[in-house]
C-alpha cells in the first residue's frame, strides 16, 4: 500500500473492505496497551517516560527490530546518540510503528545527543538536523550535550561550554528540540553551566547502578530541578571493559542484588531497575533481545522494601565509564579529577 499510489488500502488490492478491518486487529494486536510506563515532569514542562530503551552498541540489523519491539511492548522511550551510528535504523523503526498508527509521534520521547566535535555554534544546528533526518523525526523531544569535551588542546575547553549552551538554546527557540540537557557532567560543571543558561538544563543523564550511585550529583541536580536520568543502569555492557581498558565487576552478578532478586521472584536486572526507580531517576536499561526488552519494562507496580533499597545502596562503588580514555596531558582533562570534578 502506498499513499500516493493505486492501492491506497490494503482493501483497495484485494476489493474486500473486511482486509482492512482484519490487518488493524492483527496490527493492534502486537501492542501491549495495557502498560503505561509514568512520567516525570521536566523543568521545561515536558514529560519525559521514566523508562527508556538504551541503543548504544545495539547492532545495525538488530537496533531495528529491538526499538519497534520495544516501542510495541510499552516502552515510549528511546535514548538514542550520533555517535551510536545506528539513528537511521532507529528512524526506521519509528517510522514503521508510526505508520501501524497504535501510538502517535506526541506519544514517544525520542532524545538524541550532540557530539563532542559538534560543538563549534555553527555545527550544533547541522549535527541535531543530521539526527532528526536520520531518526525521520521534525522534531525531538531532548538533546543533550554528549560530553563537556571537544578533544582540543590548551587549558580550557574550546570551544567553551557557555558557546555550544548558547546553541543549544537556539535549537529549543526553533522548535526543534522541546528541551536541552546534558550528559556526563559535574555538578560543578552543571553550576557553571546555570550561572549563564537562559534555558536551564532539563535532565543531565549520567552513569548510576547500584556500584555507583552518584549520590552528590543527584542531590545537586535535586535542589536545581534538574531531572536525573540513569544511563548504564544494568552496570553496562560486558565489553565496556575493552573501552575502559581495565576488569569491570558486573553487578549483574552480585551476591546481594541476586538473594533481593530471588527473594522478590524476580530477575537482578529488574531488582537493580526497580532500585534505579526508587531513587527517582529514569532509567535507560539497553537489550535487543526480545525477552529481556520486556522483562526490563516489567518493573512497575511493585517495589523493594526499605531494607533491601538499603542493601543495594550499601555496595561498593566502582564508575565503570570513567571517561579516561579523553585525558590527555595537553587538554584541560589532564585527570579524572579534571574531568569529574571528584
Ligand atoms: P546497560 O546497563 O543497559 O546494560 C546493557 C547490557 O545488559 C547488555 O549487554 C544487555 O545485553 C544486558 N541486558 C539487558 N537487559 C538484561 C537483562 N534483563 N538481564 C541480563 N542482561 C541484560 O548498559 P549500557 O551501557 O548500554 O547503558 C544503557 C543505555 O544508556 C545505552 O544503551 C545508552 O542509550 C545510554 N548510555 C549513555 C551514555 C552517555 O554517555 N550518555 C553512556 C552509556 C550508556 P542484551 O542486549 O543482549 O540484552
Ligand atoms: C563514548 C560514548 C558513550 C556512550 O554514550
């Protein structure tokens, strides 16, 4: 079928009107209405779905499948980035469950990120048309800065930060983008950014599992209005060790989140969601397998008691993406101190 050709219907090529009637049922019949993940009120106004699907290092060929799968079993959220290179599967997808016509654009949050050789002013507005053209999206719904950092050399970050906030600013005066954020910075990083904003930053999404709460930074961001999103919630992928150049511990595998998780009847990974949850994050699990999609999703409408909240709050901490691989004795991070601020 094809709005602009003979057969505009599926009934226009069988002459049957009932084939219309039967391809919506079957159509509705993959979604699942009957979860709705809740929302969280930004401080642009917006609501953002407090569960969201991860899409870094899910596969071209895969990505496709794993987002309209997800996007049919409930999730109305995708975390997506340029430097992921996947967005136009991504896009793809959006436009396939777009046109079943179950869940309408206004319905699904759909955020991208900037990238970090993207931050001059005059390539912030091609890199975010860039991800709009290859999600098939007019709009989105957030953009975050990617990283505080532009690889140059020299003492301070160039081009500074306030320059890509500024651009970042205009993009939400376009229309373009309903709201702006960041991504792997400091709280004290995040200061300097509001001592210049004029559109605060709505969500800073940073790396929180249960081996790194972030504590401070959460509760910097609390007293700011600024929404926490919980990226890695699972503690990453197995291989973010190959990126980070050392043995990762995966709390997947953990004594205690296990016992909680065979208490509850449940999986670890919904027990470290459900704990993510708690703490008021979002939350953006990653899958593309079509099983552990839907289990992730299957974290609401029950929650772990205050001790066991306690006991996964009590483990030791590691930051599993510490950003090292960015240092260089030349730039402005010559140190994860320079560059977390801790
Ligand atoms: P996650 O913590 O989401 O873990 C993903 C890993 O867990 C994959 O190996 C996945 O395998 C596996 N997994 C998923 N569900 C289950 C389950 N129910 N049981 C057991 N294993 C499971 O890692 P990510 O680092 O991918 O983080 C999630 C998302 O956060 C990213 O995809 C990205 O969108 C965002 N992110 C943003 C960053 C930033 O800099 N802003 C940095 C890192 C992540 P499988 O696919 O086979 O299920
Ligand atoms: C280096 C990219 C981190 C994933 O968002």
């Amino acid at each position: 079928t094809n709005p602009r050709g003979p057969y505009k219907r599926i009934s226009d090529l069988w002459d049957d009107p009932e084939e219309d009637h039967r391809l919506a049922k079957f159509i509705q019949s993959q979604y699942d209405l009957n979860i709705v993940t809740p929302t969280t009120t930004l401080i642009s106004g917006h609501q953002i779905p407090v569960i969201g699907l991860g899409t870094w290092r899910s596969a071209k060929g895969v990505v496709r499948d794993a987002v309209a799968m997800a996007i049919r079993s409930g999730y109305r959220h995708i975390d997506c980035a340029a430097v992921y290179n996947n967005e136009s599967e991504v896009g793809d997808a959006l436009n396939t469950v777009l046109a079943e016509g179950v869940v309408r654009r206004e319905d699904l949050w759909i955020t991208s990120k900037l990238w970090n050789t993207e931050h001059a002013r005059n390539r912030v507005l091609p890199a975010l048309q860039h991800s709009m053209r290859s999600l098939q999206c007019d709009y989105l719904d957030l953009y975050l800065m990617h990283w505080p950092i532009t690889g140059n050399k020299g003492p301070q970050v160039e081009p500074p930060i306030k320059e890509t906030w500024q651009a970042m600013e205009d993009l939400v005066d376009r229309g373009l983008v309903r709201a702006i954020g960041v991504s792997n910075f400091s709280a004290k990083k995040l200061a300097d950014v509001l001592g210049y904003a004029r559109i605060k930053p709505s969500v800073c999404q940073v790396e929180i599992h249960p081996y790194f709460r972030n504590d401070a930074l959460i509760e910097f961001c609390k007293g700011h209005r600024i929404h926490v999103t919980a990226y890695s919630p699972l503690g990453g992928a197995p291989d973010t060790s190959t990126i980070v150049g050392r043995e990762l511990p995966s709390p997947l595998k953990d004594h205690t989140v296990n016992a909680i998780a065979d208490k509850m009847q449940k999986s670890a990974a919904q027990v470290m969601l459900r704990w993510g949850l708690q703490r008021g994050t979002s939350i953006l699990p990653k899958s593309s397998n079509a099983h552990r999609i839907k289990e992730n999703l299957d974290v609401l409408g029950w929650s772990l008691s205050d001790a066991d909240f306690g006991r996964l709050s009590d483990l030791k901490q590691t930051r599993m993406l510490d950003g090292v691989w960015w240092l260089q004795a030349e730039g402005p991070y010559r140190t994860p101190q320079d560059l977390w601020d801790e």
